[in-house]
C-alpha cells in the first residue's frame, strides 16, 4: 500500500491506494446486493449493521470487521488522533441512476458538528466498472479525484473541505467512508440506521487523476451553494463508517447490545438458524414517485436476479403471490418458498424466502469462476426440469406483480458499460454454490458465536484471534 498526503493545514488530505484488497471488494459487493434496502434518500440503496442483524445475517458484520479497524487506526495515526476515536456508523451505500448530490461538508448541520474526519475507500474502478462521478473538492489540491477500486481518501469532515460529485456516466463504483467526530452536542444523537434522514457522506481517490468519490446521506435541502451533480447510469456502491470522540456515539456498543438480543433468540443448532429473514416489504420496494406503494415500480430483491438472467416460481399450490390478490400483505410474499428459474428451465431446489434465494444467486455471481462442480455434477440433473405453461404463466404473474416497471428496474440497477461479470451459465456451478453458500454462512456464523463473548466483554467489535481452531 502506497500512501499519499496532499493539501496542507488549510486543506487536511490523505489518500491510501490499495488500502483495500480485490477479494474485499467483492466481498462487499456480494453483501451489498444481497442485502440492500430502498435508502434514505432518492434512488439511493443502503445496507447498514444493524440491518444485517435483523433480517438474522449478522455473520455478514464479520467481513466489515478488519477493514474498520485498519481504517481506524491509520485514520487516528494520518491525523494525530490515536486511541481517541469510536465508531459511530458503518454501511454500505450505492447511489443510482437520478441521485444527486452538490457542495457540502460533512458537517453542515447543527447535529453533526461532532464530526471530525471522513475516510472513503472505492470498491471499483472509473472506466472498467462505471464512467462519470468523480468527485471534487471546492478548495485545496487536488480538486478532482478519480474512483479506484481499493483507494482511501481521508480529510477532515468541516468547511476546510467541501466536496461533490458529478453525474455518472455507467455502471456501479464501490466505497468505503469513515468520519469522525469530536466532541457532540447535547441531545445530538447519530442513528446507525440510513432510512433516518440524518447525513452521511463519502469519498476516494487514487493518484495520477487522483481518483475518488463520494457517498452520502443527506436531507432534502443542501447547501446554499451546492452545484447539483446527478447519477446519470449505473450504480455507486460505498461502505461508509464515521468516527467521533464522544463514547455516547459508539456504535460497537449498540450492535453488541443488539447482537446478544438476537442470539438469545436464537440457536445455532436449529436447522435453518444460519437461513436470512426479510423486513418489511416497503424496505425493498422501489417506486419512482417514492411515494406510492406497490402501485408503480419494482421490488429490489426481485430486480437485482432480474438482471442477471433468473425468473422466481413460487411453489406454493395456494400462494399470496398472485397480481390479483390485494388482500395478501406484500411482506407475507417475501416469506414464501420460492424457485429458481433461467430461459426454459426449473431449478428443482426451493429456497425458503426471497432473500435466502437473493444471497444464494449474488455468491454464484460472486464465486462461479471458483466453484467445485464434480460432486454435485449427477444430482444437479434431477434437478433442473423444462418449465410447464402453467409454470410460465406462474412466473409472469410473478413478475408483473413484483416488477411492475421492468424497464425501470433495468435503468436503475442495470449495466451499460463494461463486461458482463456473468459470461457463462450453468446450473451444476449453481448448483454447487448453493452448497458453498451454505458452507461460507456456516463458517461465519461461527465465528461469530466464538467471538460475540468477548465482544460483550468489551463493549467492542474487534477480530478475535483463534488458534487454528
């Protein structure tokens, strides 16, 4: 990892390139789509701690882990500032098509003057992986900075370097932001939780161009002097963690709490105890007007397979999914057993839920080039059946209720530049990252039952070193 610091007192600035490796990147992609939910602002995605613990993926907080720390640590060290900062926010966040952002600080509100420092790490590339959102800085050297997958910029969060981004021209760029904070004003309070209206915000950079770029979370009215920047295609996805001085604002302590809450409730011996479990149907929907419910635009989950080529079937001989049945509860839906379909093919296997099937198709996408074939290869064959007419009839109505503007699900999460990340398809690989996805969750979930004591000892997330075991 190289390190450049620029700017001066006037203009505090530090960028790290390749703080964050390929493998992470992906990793935290892979979370994101799987996991995401309508954001806290237009046509914005966001997918928060506290929300993997209560749709029962809290295993997914252990990959974030390492990250924060170095993040945190290099912070305190770039600015002077060691052993003084906690945590009081980590997500992902991806902004598409129609988001827009101008000239802001990451503190230009009265509750969030705690704040004291932003750290924002790309997780793809300007040019491969997206075009457009670059990000600038009003003042300071350098005024524009180019996304890069892996790179850091840090900077301080008040008026010394107010920052936007401009529209994006195609596909999805990745993140990763820290802020920190000093000292919080009274009754000020920093909500772990993105579908709240407070602020928050990102950046990154590289060097030659000096690549970056910015994520945030803001109320409806910026800035007087903000220049309006717009997604324009494609999808910024960002993993945003801020920092302050003030121990009332430590997140650590309030995803302990909720983590001791969850496991009480839970065993890790119940047979689908590692299976995820969806929120409200509204967290999912995303609707243009943002204000309509069901009426106009797409379910998320649904949207995202969508793009890469699956339909859903739903086994179920009386099913709630149905366009003409307004009496069933749209979240009632999302719990439903659910089949894989691809062209004119049935994958046999039922999936206990739409998010279960979500995670499942996202880590095919993510680990297909990776994936063991030779075990699964002769019962994946009694597994995939040609779809019936009614079966197809079934899959339409599905679609037409979930996808109810299938042109806009494919505007927002699409992608225009760059290659396909699926080149080739086959089932027996998808048949063996069910499988691999299982034993990936597993695994995780795991580590988490072995690391949550020490954890609740103290009050912190940290990775916990096991010997071998």
């Amino acid at each position: 990892m190289e390190e450049n610091t620029i700017g001066d007192c006037r203009h505090p600035r530090v960028i790290l390139k390749n703080f964050v490796s390929v493998d992470e990147c992906k990793e935290l992609e892979f979370i994101h789509k799987s996991c995401c939910t309508v954001g806290y602002r237009p046509n914005v995605f966001s997918t928060t701690l506290s929300h993997l613990i209560a749709t029962r993926s809290p295993h997914l907080i252990l990959p974030f882990v390492p990250i924060r720390e170095r993040l945190k640590e290099k912070l305190e060290e770039c600015f002077g500032c060691e052993y003084e900062l906690f945590i009081e926010f980590t997500g992902l966040i991806s902004w598409t098509r129609g988001a827009s952002i101008g000239w802001h600080s990451d503190d230009n509100r009265p509750y969030l003057k705690q704040r004291d420092f932003a750290a924002v790490c790309y997780l793809n590339s300007y040019g491969k992986d997206f075009k457009g959102g670059l990000f600038h800085f009003q003042d300071g050297d350098p005024t524009t900075i180019v996304p890069l997958a892996g790179d850091v910029v840090m900077y301080t969060a008040d008026c010394r370097n107010i920052h936007s981004v401009d529209e994006a021209g195609c596909c999805s760029d990745f993140l990763i932001i820290c802020l920190g904070t000093s000292s919080a004003s009274p009754g000020s309070v920093t909500d772990p939780d993105l579908s709240h209206k407070k602020p928050l915000k990102c950046a990154v950079l590289d060097l030659k161009i000096w690549r970056a770029g910015i994520v945030l979370e803001y109320n409806s009215n910026e800035m007087q002097n903000s220049k309006d920047a717009q997604i324009t295609d494609g999808e910024r996805l960002t993993l945003t963690l801020w920092f302050s001085r003030d121990c009332s604002h430590d997140e650590d302590a309030k995803l302990v709490s909720h983590l001791s809450q969850s496991q009480l409730h839970s065993s890790n011996n119940e047979p689908d105890s590692y299976l995820p479990l969806p929120a409200s149907s509204s967290m999912y929907w995303f609707s243009p007007d943002h204000i309509s419910q069901h009426q106009s635009g797409f379910d998320i989950c649904w949207a995202r397979m969508h793009i890469l080529g699956y339909d859903l079937f739903s086994p179920q001989d009386k099913s709630c999914f149905s366009a003409l049945d307004s009496s069933c509860d749209f979240s009632e839906q999302l719990m439903e057993q659910l089949q894989l379909a691809r062209g004119d093919e049935l994958f046999g296997q039922e999936f206990v839920n739409i998010l279960h099937v979500l995670q499942v198709v996202q880590f095919y996408s993510w680990k297909a080039s990776k994936l063991q074939t030779s075990k699964v290869e002769r019962e994946t064959e009694n597994l995939v059946v040609k779809l019936s007419e009614s079966q197809r009839e079934k899959i339409n109505s599905l679609r037409t209720t979930f996808l109810n503007d299938q042109q806009l699900a494919e505007t927002v999460l699409g992608t225009s530049c760059g290659e396909s990340r699926q080149h080739s398809f086959q089932w027996v690989s998808f048949s063996a990252a069910v499988g691999a996805w299982e034993d990936y969750t597993r695994e995780l979930r795991k580590e988490l039952v072995l690391s949550l004591p020490y954890w609740i000892n103290h009050q912190a997330i940290f990775s916990v070193p096991f010997d071998g075991s």
